[in-house]
C-alpha cells in the first residue's frame, strides 16, 4: 500500500490515515508491526501509535504479540454491509434448494475497480481452499464472475481501467494479460452469455459465471459463480449455466423486494 501522501488534501488527515490503517491490515491477513504500518502510511511512529490506539478503542483494532490486526468490530461493519443486499440474503437458499448447485461451490462477487470482492459462499461437497472467500479482492479480469461483470461495460471504460499493466496479473499460463486479449474475452462472453475462467485463476479450476441484474438503479451488480475442480463436457456445462441463469432468475424476483414497495 502507497503511503497516504495525499492525506494532507483530505478534509480530515487522520480519519484518512486510520483508513488507511485498516485497509493495510486487510490485506496483509495478519498482525503487522507499528514500525511496518508507519512506513507504510509514511507518517512518524508516534502519530501512527495515536492511530492505533484511537482505533483500538472502538475495537477496530486489536494488539497482538506479533503487531496490531483487525478487531472484532470490523466483523459487524462487514456483516452490516453484507445485510444491504438482499441478493446476498437470498443467495443460501437458492443455492441449497437448486440440484444442479447445492453440491457445488458457488460464490457473489461485486466489482471494485479491476478487482472483485467476495460478499458469499456456499460450499457444496467439500471446501476448494484455493477458492476466494468472504472479503476476499481477487483480480476481475481473470476471474469468471469479474468477466461477467466487466462484460456489462463500455469496451472504452475496460481499455481505461485496465490501461495499468498491474491491473492484469498473470496467475497462470492462461491469465489474460493484455487489454486486447480482455476485450475480446468480454465480447465472447457477450455473445455466450455467460463468462468462463479456464484455469486462468488457478490451474485445472474451471469457473462459470453471471451476472445478476440490480433490481433498482440504486442496487449493485453482483455476478454468481460456480467454481469446478474437474473441466466439464458440454454437457456438463450447458446443464450448469442453465442451473446458474434459473439461480439469476430467482435472485431477481420481484417478490425478493423488501420494504414498502415489495406489496406492489
């Protein structure tokens, strides 16, 4: 993570810097040192302790031997996000009550930037521990349920978003890693109606996705996916989108609205 050198134009520095702190803890996954965080956000040790501190007070954050991680109120926030989507809510049941899924592992990602973020998980036979958890960022372009949501927007918008290199890091062989390569997958996931990762995110793991409509113009596009540890026949795959779209359909149900409106 960049130090916050920008925090001086921001309306509060330090709310900017606690911030930051949390983002930096998120993605490390584990306790990082007060020197570590300090340099990171590249302000004095005695002001990123004050940060801590303040942070630990609202739980935010915890102390540990090995440095600070994050505390057991970012659980909540995390849940209380979640709770907003009533997609996310429906999303168990559908995958428990649909045959073709209720044995597979399947996941709700939303896009953020060129990354997705993993808002849920059903697992089906046993747990695939190379797949993306809840809260988990892995890059769109390689995944099946960012393509399905990259693929909803303008080719112009994708060409700027991915015009850094980094935005399309090479998993494996199979990782697209220039935009032209990108584009041209999208368009072949317009035309199939369905994304597919083909072992770009991880080696001999298939993933089939789509994207599900928001149900209002202030809703987020989420995309379910379907996570394979075996590449399936056309058979096989054909009976999984359908089995995906008839989840999509579900998930999109009027009678899914909550609310006043939901007696309309």
């Amino acid at each position: 993570m960049a130090p916050t050198s920008d925090s001086g134009r921001s309306p509060a520095p330090a709310v900017t810097r606690a911030a930051a702190i949390l983002i930096l803890l998120a993605e490390r996954g584990q306790p990082v040192g007060l020197a570590d965080i300090a340099r990171a956000l590249g302000v004095a040790k005695s002001s990123t302790l004050n940060l801590c501190l303040a942070l630990e007070q609202a739980d935010l954050v915890r102390k540990t031997e090995q440095g600070y991680a994050l505390g057991r109120a970012t659980v909540r926030l995390g849940g209380a996000f979640v709770r907003e989507f009533d997609v996310v809510r429906e999303f168990y049941r559908v995958c428990a009550e649909a045959p073709a899924l209720q044995n597979e592992l399947l996941q709700i990602a939303m896009l953020d930037g060129t990354d997705v973020l993993y808002l849920a998980r059903h697992e089906g036979r046993a747990p695939l521990r190379l797949s993306a958890s809840i809260g988990d960022r892995f890059p769109a372009a390689i995944t099946a349920v960012g393509c399905a949501l990259l693929a909803d927007l303008d080719m112009d918008e994708v060409r700027r978003r991915f015009a850094d290199p980094a935005a399309l890091p090479r998993w494996t062989d199979r990782s697209v890693a220039t935009v032209d390569r990108l584009t041209a997958k999208l368009e072949a996931t317009r035309a199939r109606g369905y994304a597919l990762d083909d072992g770009e995110t991880h080696p001999g793991i298939v993933g089939i996705a789509v994207a599900i409509p928001p149900r209002t113009s202030a809703d987020q596009q989420l995309a379910i996916g379907v996570s394979l540890m075996t590449t399936p026949s056309d058979a096989d795959r054909e009976h999984v989108v359908a089995a995906l779209l008839d989840a999509r359909a579900a998930l999109t149900a009027p009678q899914l609205r909550t609310g006043p409106a939901s007696s309309s």
